[in-house]
C-alpha cells in the first residue's frame, strides 16, 4: 500500500513505515571526513560500502542519544561536543533498501581522538576529502550526499 505524499503523488512505501537513522560527519582537524567502511555481510544493509558512523533510532530514543550511543557502540567514543546538521530522506526499493529518514551531526575530531578511537564496527575507516570520496566505486549515497552538503556549507561560510 502506498500513501500519497504532499505534492499529491504517491510514495512507494506507507505512511509511518520509515526507519530512523543517524549519522556522524566525523571532522579530522585537518577537515577531511572519517568514514566507516560497512561489513561485508549479508545482513547489513549496503554491505562492504562506505559510510557515515551511525544508526538506528531506537523506540523513545531521542535522535542525540541515538548517536552517542551509536559512537559509543561503533568506536568507543564520546564527542565532548556535537552540532545537528542536515536530514535526509531516502528510498531505494529496487535496491532493497527500506525507506530512511537520517538525522546527520557534525562532530569535530580534537587532536588525539582519532589515535583513542577503538573501532567494534565496520570493516576498516579512512579519513576522505570529498574528491577522494566522490572517487569511490562504493560509497553509501546519502551519506555522500551529507559530505558533500557539508563541503559546500563550509565553502559558503568562509566568507
């Protein structure tokens, strides 16, 4: 059943139906991004791409918990600060990828914590400008939609 969206067409999925997510634009002092490069498993979503660290929302489960929980779990991190940044919504039934909706964070690395990081999730990270990332054969889409959002925000607020 599809629901009909406010431009009066109709959505590929029902209302209600969306998954809560959220991501980290995880800034190295040098402001490239830190990506997480997802498991290579079939019971991961986008397996073996290249991704924001992040998540699912849990019920009752505000978006900031979700990722303090989510880096906590992911890379035995805890931010001493955070901005919200961007959301971003998502469908790619053809790609059995259920409908999205992600909150996206900035979170500026300080100097050390990229050496105190303890990654428990994902199959590797690296640092990517966003050249080195659009070069990527497999990088989840709408986490390189927030980085390149971010690269031309940051362009427009220098001046």
């Amino acid at each position: 059943m599809s629901s009909i969206g406010s431009a009066g067409y109709e959505l590929p999925f029902p209302a209600g139906s969306v998954g809560r997510h959220v991501g980290a634009l995880l800034i190295v002092p040098d402001g490239r991004y830190l990506m997480q490069l997802r498991d290579d498993r079939p019971d991961v979503h986008l397996a073996g791409e290249w991704g924001l660290f992040g998540g699912s929302v849990e019920p009752g489960e505000s978006f900031a918990a979700a990722l303090l929980r989510e880096l906590h779990e992911e890379l035995s991190f805890a931010p001493s600060r955070y901005a919200w940044f961007t959301e971003l919504a998502f469908s790619c039934p053809d790609a059995n990828v259920p409908p999205g909706h992600k909150t996206v964070f900035e979170v500026r690395l300080e100097q050390g914590d990229l050496e105190r990081m303890v990654q428990r999730e994902g199959a590797g990270r690296r640092p990517f400008d966003w050249l080195q990332l659009s070069a990527e054969p497999r990088v989840v889409p709408w986490d390189a939609c927030a980085v390149l959002i971010h690269t031309r925000w940051a362009r427009w607020h220098e001046g």
